[in-house]
C-alpha cells in the first residue's frame, strides 16, 4: 500500500532558500487587527463615551428612559443614583448606569 503515499524528499543543499511566505502571514494578522478594531473596538468606546457624557449631564426636569423600559421625569440627582417620577406621586431610585437614554422634552405627555 505504501505505493499510494509518495516519498517525502527533503532538501540536501547547504544554502536552502527560506520556506515560502516569510512575511505575508503578518499582512494577514495586521488586517484582522484593522477589521477588529474599526467593528469592534472603535463602536464600542463611541457607545460607551456617549453614555457617560448621558450619565453626567443627568439634571431634575429630565426626561429618561431605563434599561428595563420605565419612563420618567428626574426629581432628584445624586452620585450613584437618580429618583424618577414615573407617574404623579410614584418616585423609584434607579442606579444612574440604568439610564439608557434621553428623551426629548414633552415625550411623556404625548404618549
């Protein structure tokens, strides 16, 4: 059977060239490098910036949406929460990482 796998020959001269390919598996990691940063990377620090500049712009008057869908009107602001009004005389605290979103003035009197 072994007439079926041919016969390795393996190079006997001194001064053999290098293996083929030398340096184009690093144009192949450098492109991925690129492509995951501009996907991946890149998105995600814009995300996370907005966010922060949301949290830290939070004032009373506000209107804001949670993380888990609640709407309301900020009443009060402190370092690590916010108290929102959700209907007239129901107040939550919500941690202020729960804010995922601002919402335009009158929003919660139109719907």
């Amino acid at each position: 059977m072994s007439f079926f796998i041919p016969a390795a020959v393996a190079q006997t001269a001194e001064g053999a060239a290098a293996p083929m390919g030398g340096g184009f598996e690093w144009i192949f990691l450098i492109g991925f490098l690129v492509i995951f940063y501009l996907m991946i990377w890149r998105p995600q620090a814009k995300r996370a910036k907005e966010h922060k500049n949301l949290i830290g712009g939070l004032s009373a008057g506000d209107e804001v949406v949670t993380g888990g869908g609640i709407l309301g009107k900020v009443k009060k602001v402190t370092d690590e929460f916010v108290v929102l009004e959700v209907s007239d005389g129901q107040e939550l605290k919500f941690q202020k990482g729960a804010i995922v979103a601002s919402l335009p003035k009158g929003t919660l009197k139109a719907i």
